[in-house]
C-alpha cells in the first residue's frame, strides 16, 4: 500500500467524493477554490481527501443550490453559526416540500388537461391559465392525438363539437370533470369495489360526460379508454396523483360497467 493510499484511510479523493455526490470533479475544485467545501484532509502526494463533516458540508450545498440558491447565499446559509445541523436538515426539508407541492400543483394542471386536448381543445394561453391554471397545454399532445386517433370518426366528432366551444364552456367540462375525478376518489378511498353498483354508476357518469362533451362513447369505446388510462403514464399519472390505485380503479369500473352492458 502506497503512503498515499494510507493517507486516504476513510476518506475519498475528489474523484469518489464528485461520483458519490453525482457531481464534477470539476465542480468540486471549484467549491474548494471559493472556499465552499474544502477537504479536511491531503495526501502525502498533495491529493485532496474528503471525510465525513466536508460530504455532509457538500450535500448541505448541493440541496440550497438545487433549490435555487446563489453561491454566495449557500454560504451564507452553511456558514451561519447559529443554525446546526438538524436546523438545516429541517430547513431544507421545508423548502423541498414547499417547491415539491409547487412542482405537483403544476404537473397535476397539465396532467388534468392532457385528456381535454386529446379531443382537440383550443385556447389561447391565456384562456388555459384563466381556466386550467397553466400556459403548458398545448400543441405537443394534440398533434399526438391527432396522428393516434386523427382518422377516426371519434376524433373528427370531437374536433367539430370543441371548435365552437367558448371558454366558458370548458370551464363547464373542467368542473364536471374535476366533479368526477373527486366521486371515483371517494369511492375508491371509501372501500366500494370497483364491480359494484356505486363504482359502476360513476363508470357510466363518465362515459355519458365524454359523449356528452366530446364524442359518441359507447361501451366498447369507454372500456378502450379505460385500458389507455393504465396503458399511457401520462393519463396515469392524473389518476394516481389523485389518490393511490385510483387508475386501476377507474379502468376496472369502466370494464364491469361495459361487461354489465353487454
């Protein structure tokens, strides 16, 4: 063993230090040279040598410059003398949990809108974020939706009816759908199985809301839907935000709905 490599004893060298904190090596010489995060410890060689207090230093920096800070804050914040260490911890919690909320309260207004521009909603982005909370709708989806499902009569159905839909009037489906969402929660959250006639009851609620607004959805078109809500992450994702399960949920009361029919 060379003298270099006892010298490290515990500690890393800048290179396992930057993989470990998913950094550069680059990024790490840096902070050392601004005085941010300094190695406690050298080798005989002159190799930097990170030990347990500089990763927990590191990855107090690397959590305030994730969330937005500026160099010169993050040392400010590391360097106050009366906030220890369980301080920052509790710190840093609070401000990912509030930018988390901020970041899920985005994507669930996207996630809520994903199914409305599948049939071929159009709004300014102003009327978007008036109505739905978001600018962040549009055309990517709805050119999607259009090459899946642009030759069917489904879709050219819907495209006819949401033309001459006013802003008022999808803020009239946003409600009933938001009504909707919240009526398969409770039910699922309320133990009501998904074959049963409550859970049924709000299967046919919502193929009736699509037919209603979009197109002529018959059962076997409400049970492909069903399907595509367990088959696309996308339509997932606004389910399982909602409440854990809920997707399957859905899928599995629209399926005993349409076998009830048949």
């Amino acid at each position: 063993m060379s003298s270099d490599q006892a010298a490290i004893g515990t500690g890393l060298t800048v290179g396992q230090a930057a993989r470990r904190a998913g950094i550069t090596v680059r990024t790490l010489h840096h902070y050392d040279r601004i005085g941010l995060v300094r190695p406690s410890g050298r080798t005989t060689g002159g190799y930097r040598v990170y030990h347990g207090p500089d990763l927990e230093r590191l990855r107090q920096v690397l959590v305030y410059r994730e969330l937005g800070f500026t160099l010169e804050a993050v040392r400010a914040l590391v360097d106050d003398p009366d906030v220890d260490m369980v301080a920052h911890l509790r710190r840093q919690r609070e401000l990912l949990v509030e930018r988390g909320a901020r970041l899920a309260a985005m994507v669930t207004a996207i996630d809520n809108e994903l199914e409305a521009r599948a049939m071929g909603m159009r709004l300014t982005p102003d009327e978007q974020l008036e109505v739905f909370g978001t600018d962040q709708v549009g055309g990517a989806w709805a050119d999607e939706a259009e090459l899946r499902w642009g030759e069917t009569d489904a879709y050219r159905q819907s495209q006819r009816r949401t033309a001459a839909y006013t802003k008022a009037d999808w803020a009239r489906m946003k409600a009933e759908s938001d009504e909707g969402l919240r009526a398969f929660r409770d039910a699922l959250l309320a133990g009501l199985p998904a074959d049963g006639p409550a859970a049924m009851a709000l299967a046919e609620q919502h193929r009736r809301f699509i037919t209603h607004w979009f197109y002529d959805c018959d059962h076997t078109i409400h049970r492909g839907l069903g399907e595509l809500y367990l088959a696309d992450e996308r339509f997932t994702r606004l389910y399982e935000g909602v409440a854990p399960g809920l997707a399957r949920y859905v899928r599995d009361a629209i399926a005993a709905n349409a076998d009830a029919q048949s």
